[in-house]
C-alpha cells in the first residue's frame, strides 16, 4: 500500500486513474476521484455515515491534492485505500475510489 501516496503526483494518477478489486465474483473497476492525507480522527474514519455521505465526499474532494474531474455522488459505491504517512500516527494517506464496472451478475433463471 506504500505506492497510495504516489497518487499525490498527478503524472501517476493520469497513468494510474483507476484500481481494480479481484474478489470471487470477478473484477471491479473504481475511479479514482480523490487523494490525501486524512486525520485519523476526521470524517473518513467514522464507522457510522449513515446520512452524512454527501459531507464524506465534500471532505474527500475538498481535501484531494489531485483533480480528478470525476464527482461521484452519495448512493455510489466508494472504495477507500488507507496507508500510514511515515509521520505518526495521526494522519494516514488515502485514496478514495468510486465503483465504475463490475462483473455482471449471470441470470439466476
């Protein structure tokens, strides 16, 4: 998870804009749309959003030191990547990511 913080450079978000989850099922594709350093004990740490995902993604694309261009909204499927700065304890560098494909699911008939 060290190369998270490569994503602060926009020469590798433009190489690298999207990651991949593999899991059974198949692979997911998520869109990177915002990369930082986020204090342990600020919004994207809160175990319970329930009815605030609009103020988690303002605080995730305020605070993003890339410009993606891609604005997900509150229902969509987010992926967060989180990894220590090397700096305490404190903060953690992460990478928030917004489901764009996914394997479809095959007919149950």
């Amino acid at each position: 998870f060290g190369i998270l913080s490569q994503y602060g450079d926009p020469d590798f978000f433009r190489s690298h804009p999207s990651v991949y989850l593999a899991l059974d099922g198949g692979v997911y594709r998520y869109d990177v749309f915002s990369a930082r350093e986020a204090d342990t004990m600020g919004i994207v740490y809160e175990k319970n959003l329930e009815g605030r995902e609009d103020a988690l993604l303002q605080d995730c694309l305020e605070g993003s030191v890339i410009d993606t261009g891609v604005t997900p909204q509150a229902a969509d499927p987010i992926l967060t990547l989180s990894t220590c700065t090397g700096t305490g304890y404190a903060r953690r560098w992460t990478v928030h990511a917004v489901l764009a494909d996914s394997p479809e699911t095959p007919d149950a008939g």
